[in-house]
C-alpha cells in the first residue's frame, strides 16, 4: 500500500506522530535520521506495523508521498544553542525526491526563522521546486508530552503556521485527519515562536517552584501544602511541582545566538534548573550527617532513574548528576527501576537491586529520583532506614521531602 505521509526522524516527536497517523488511517512511511528512539514500548510499534506503518528502505520512497513531516532532534549544541544539523540532513534528503504538490511540515524544535531562511532554500535547491508555489510549507510545534494517558494527538489542538494561506490550508487540511482542533498562526515564525514560548514557560515555572523548593526547606515550610493549598485558585495560578532537576528532550531557548537578545527569565532558569541535582546531594548528605554517618562509604540506593514516570527514556535525566555527584562524595550507589534493566554511568555499570524492599531495608539512604506507578510508597517508607523524597509523593511525615 502507498503511503500518504512521510515522518522523517522517529524520535520522541516523530514516532508519536506516525502513531496518531496511522490510528486515523493513514498509511504512513518511517524515515530515520538517527537510531530509532522514543516512548513507545515493542507492543506499540508491532500495532503499528500490522496497521499501515513502514520503514522506509530507501529515501526514493519519501518522493511517493502526499505529505512530508521533519521531526528530526535538535540538541543543543557546543554553543549552547539548538543544533539544526539533523533537520538539514533531513531537508536535503527530502528535497532530490520531492514531487510537486507536496505538503511539507517542520515539526522540530527551532528558533524563530527556520522553517523560511534554512528549511526553504534547502528545500528549493535540491528540488527544483518553490515553495508556495510548487509545493507547501509550513511549521507546526509538537506538543507531544510521552505517557499522558489525558490529552493524546487527538484532543490536543495543533499550531499551523504556513508560508503562505493555501500552504497553511493545506497542513491544516492534514492535521485534521488526526486532531479535533486546528489552530492557525500568522505564518511559520509565529509558530515556531509558539513552541519557543511553550518550552520556555515550562523550564521558568518549573524553576521558580525548584527556588521555593529551597527557600521553603531553609524556613522550616511544608511546601507540598503551599502547592496543595495555592492549586486551589481558580485563575492566575498553575501548579508545577519542584523535582531532582529537568529531563526531557524539549531544550529551552534563549535565542542569544539568533538574535543577540538574551532572555534573561530563561537564562537564569536554566541556572536555577541546572543547580537542583547538586541540592539535591547536599541534602542527601546532610541527612546522612543528622543520622550519624557520613556520605563516603554510605549506600544509597536511587528509586527511578528516567526522566519521567512510567517510561523508560533517559533523555537528560538528572539522576546521572546525582549518581556523579554520590559517588565524587564516596557513596556506594545502586538503583532501582521497573524500566531500566542496566544503567551505566561514567562508563561502570552500577549494581541494579532485585528485590527492591530488601535493597531499601539494607541502604543507608533512599532516594525517590522518579515516581513510577509501580512503587509502593507508603511500604518502602516503612522499609527504608532513610528515604528522601525529591517528588512529593510520600504521605505526609513518611519520608524527608525536597
């Protein structure tokens, strides 16, 4: 069967979306940029393929499809700043086999600009095509957030920003076929600012409730019921909640490198950010020292080791800075997590506990880095001589929280 839709980059972006594609019907091509890699467990893609989904086995067959979505990584850089070799890559592929009339869509995180100054000149070199013209173009933020079971690519509303109204018309005519709720931008900077502001109001919050995190445990304040009690307002407030530092493969913005304007807010979340996995092992320390005995030589065992619950993907998860920083202390380090049978660190593998009450009976201290489903808190606090919480889901005076 021909496929309608070409997803370049099967990713934490790109796989989602051949997902949703293919649960709406859509015969659907696989590109890959780089190893396959994303939430998705064997079950999911095995549905997948038994449903109209393919890997492509060469890139002649992206030139058969009606339309072509870019969702190749963008991590940053040496410079700090997102790199945008992949999507180029991706681009230059795409353009010796594309056809005219095809719709193509930038989904991957960039700064404002791209999809026009980068991704189109790219596009009609190698083609011989204009865009506009010959064939659409626009951007679309992903919004993909990899385990909610609430709000999937069918009920969350997707940003449509075209070089053009027929080429906004044309990506909204396709994204219909998989969301209830089309939204249309401007045009593809407005969209790409989008996902800039998106990204970004997640990294300050999540910063500014880490910063009361700290100020609430030097006054001696329960901050779990400060955010328990503040959610309660029905306007003006959103919860975030603090953690051991922020995974996830959504990098924040400042935009220095493209527009010589700093975004402070960000810059000094990133900072703020950045500095959570080191607190968190000084806090680690300091309980140790109250219970009369020291960091070198103390077994702590580290619960969860993702970066979110519930899914095994390590992208940028703090508890590699925790197990680091344990470790230059001279702590014996171990961990537990239902979704990572090894883990390496540093390049040793660290001891994985099997039997994770008798692990937590026998550390010096437990800490809670990421709360799947499948801990039984309320036990393991029972069982664990020293459990710090760094995610607030301990009943209340069970454990010492962030």
């Amino acid at each position: 069967m021909p496929a309608d839709l070409a997803v370049i980059g099967l990713n934490p972006y790109g796989l989602p979306l051949a997902q949703a594609a293919v649960a709406a019907g859509i015969p659907t091509l696989g590109y890959r940029t780089g190893p396959e890699s994303g939430s998705l467990s064997p079950a999911e893609l095995r549905r997948m393929l038994a449903t109209g989904f393919r890997h492509a086995t060469s890139p002649a067959e992206l030139g058969r499809v009606r339309t072509a979505v870019i969702c190749a990584p963008t991590p940053r850089g040496a410079d700090g700043g997102l790199d945008l070799t992949q999507v180029e890559s991706a681009a230059r592929t795409l353009a010796g086999r594309m056809r005219p009339h095809t719709t193509v869509v930038l989904e991957s995180p960039v700064p404002p600009g791209t999809t026009e100054d980068l991704l189109r000149p790219l596009l009609e070199e190698g083609s011989g095509l204009r865009a506009g013209r010959d064939f659409h173009l626009a951007y679309s933020p992903s919004r993909v957030d990899p385990g909610n079971r609430d709000f999937t690519p069918a009920n969350t509303p997707k940003v449509i920003g075209g070089l053009t109204p027929a080429c906004t018309e044309s990506a909204a005519a396709f994204y219909a076929r998989l969301t209830d709720k089309v939204v249309r931008a401007r045009g593809p900077r407005e969209a790409e600012t989008v996902q800039v502001l998106e990204t970004n109001f997640r990294h300050v919050n999540i910063a500014l409730v880490n910063e009361m995190a700290v100020l609430c445990h030097d006054l001696g304040v329960d901050l779990w019921d400060v955010i328990r009690c503040a959610e309660t307002k029905p306007f003006g407030f959103h919860a975030f909640r603090p953690g051991p530092g922020v995974g996830g493969h959504s990098v924040p913005q400042d935009l220095t490198g493209h527009t010589g304007r700093t975004l402070r807010m960000v810059e000094l979340a990133q900072q703020v950010n950045h500095q959570m996995p080191r607190y968190v092992v000084q806090r680690a320390a300091t309980l140790l020292n109250e219970h009369g005995k020291s960091a070198r030589g103390a077994r702590v065992l580290l619960l969860g080791v993702t970066y979110k619950a519930d899914l095994a993907d390590q992208q940028s998860t703090p508890a590699e800075e925790v197990a680091v920083r344990l470790m230059s202390l001279g702590a014996s380090v171990s961990y537990h997590d239902p979704h990572i049978p090894s883990w390496t660190v540093l390049d040793r593998p660290l001891p994985r506990a099997d039997s994770l009450y008798e692990a937590a009976a026998d550390a010096d201290l437990t800490i809670l880095l990421q709360q799947h489903r499948t801990y039984d808190l309320q036990g393991l606090s029972v069982k664990a001589q020293l459990l710090l919480d760094t995610r607030g889901a301990t009943p209340t005076g069970a454990a010492h929280r962030l």
